[in-house]
C-alpha cells in the first residue's frame, strides 16, 4: 500500500512506519491520521509482522503536534467528531496486537505525544521534549491525552502537564515514567530496532497474549485482570510455541518459535 505522508518497511518481521513531513515538523494532518489507522490495521493482520516501530523523519520532531490551520476552521460539533476520529486512530495503535515501540526524537507535542503515549513502549532520543500545550490555544488534549497520559505517569503530574501545558524533557520524562529509556540523540529508531528483534525472537503467541493482557489493566478490575491474565496463559499451554520453547529448555538449546 502506497503512502503520502508515511512511509513503511518491513525488515526481519519488524515493520517500520514513519511520520513523513520533516517541513511540518511532522505535524498530524487528517490525511496523515487516515494513513496512520491504514498503516496499523495492516500490520495488526501481516503475518509478516511481529513488532512495530513508529517514528518521526528528522532529528527535530517525532510529531510536533497537530495540523493548527485544520483546527482553526472547527466548531463545537466538528471538534467533537475530530477528536473521536483522533483517537480511533490511536486506538488502532494502541489495541495493535503486535508490540509497539515509539522511538521519539526531538519534539512530542500535543498529538505528538499521544500518539507516544499509545504506543505500548517509548524509547526518548535525549533530546526529545513531551509536552501537552493545547491550553495554550484554548483546547484540552483530544486523542486520549487526558486519560492515557494520567494512568501513565499519575493524576498529578498529568495534570501539571496539562493544565499549564508545560514541555518535559527527556531526562524528566525517564524519572516520572513517562518514557521506558533514554538514549543518544540520534539513536532513538536503532534502540527500537534492537529491542524490536529481542521481542521478535520470543513465542509470539505468547507476545501477542501479553498485549492483550497488559493493554486490559486499565480497562479491568485485579480480579477480572487475573482471570483474563489465567485464561491467555492456558492458551498459550495448548500452542506449539509453548511446546517448543519447554523442550529448547530442558534440552538445552535455543527455540525454535513458529508463532504457532
């Protein structure tokens, strides 16, 4: 499938999306938004995909935020509908039964850092900044920013973010949560491949379980957590992934994984 402001690659069953409008600092435009949602739905059916990695193209922006001249033209009813279409795309992302690591470098605002905060993993070059500026143009976040943002790093603290809509730099953002690891400027997208291939060389039954069963801790009680985490393990007890993997164990050796 063919793009305009993404771009995709498939290397060793890691697929690769980038955000492709270096001269607008990335910024999220719909036609961008459309083509994020495509770009998930088909990596969440590849069987040619294990993990994914989304980025920005540049050194200055992983998505510097929203497109402001779209924004502008909305009113109450079509912000509401703007919003509900953001976040069904970051849905896709985020319910992508494959493993997603955002590799950010340079600014994460606004849109920008909702989309990395439903990404399931966030690997910061040193010199990204995370922030939620939207009340500085009379808005609240609108693509999941007030609620994923909070169950990440605390109510607190996102609402410090939010309500002044202050930026984080990375090393801040490594402290309070928000990102897993911090790297060089430059390597961001090289630290997620690397962890990429770690996580593409594991059971991917088992993988794809763990989603599914780490995205349901918001959603769920810890008694209802509980029982979905038994009912993905015993599934993965009757898949060949888990027959490979105890006997390379027992035996000694590396597993050979199917994924089946």
């Amino acid at each position: 499938m063919s793009y305009e402001n993404i771009v995709t690659e498939i290397s060793d069953r890691i697929q690769t999306v980038t955000i492709n409008r270096p001269e607008k600092l990335n910024a999220l435009n719909l036609a961008t938004l459309s083509e994020l949602r495509r770009a998930f739905t088909e990596a969440a059916a590849s069987a040619d995909v294990d993990v994914v990695v989304l980025t920005g193209a540049g050194e200055k922006a992983f998505v510097a935020g929203a497109d402001i001249s779209e924004l502008a033209r909305l009113d109450v009813l079509g912000g509401r509908q703007y919003a509900l279409d953001g976040q069904a795309v970051l849905d896709a992302i985020e319910k992508c039964p494959k493993p997603v690591i955002a590799a950010v470098n340079g600014y994460a605002l606004g849109g920008g850092c909702e989309i990395a905060l439903a990404c399931h993993i966030r690997i910061a070059s040193e010199n990204a900044v995370f922030g939620q500026p939207e009340v500085k143009l009379g808005l609240i976040p609108g693509f999941g920013g007030t609620q994923r943002l909070a169950r990440l790093v605390g109510k607190g603290r996102a609402a410090e973010m939010i309500f002044t809509g202050a930026n984080v730099k990375a090393d801040e953002a490594f402290r309070i949560g928000l990102v897993n690891k911090v790297c060089p400027a430059g390597e961001s997208v090289s630290e997620a491949l690397a962890m990429a291939k770690t996580i593409a060389a594991q059971g991917q039954v088992a993988v794809r379980y763990a989603v599914e069963a780490v995205n349901a801790v918001h959603e769920t009680s810890l008694e209802q957590g509980l029982v979905i985490e038994a009912s993905y393990f015993g599934l993965c007890c009757g898949s060949e992934d888990f027959k490979e993997g105890t006997s390379a164990f027992l035996e000694k050796r590396k597993p050979n994984f199917t994924g089946k």
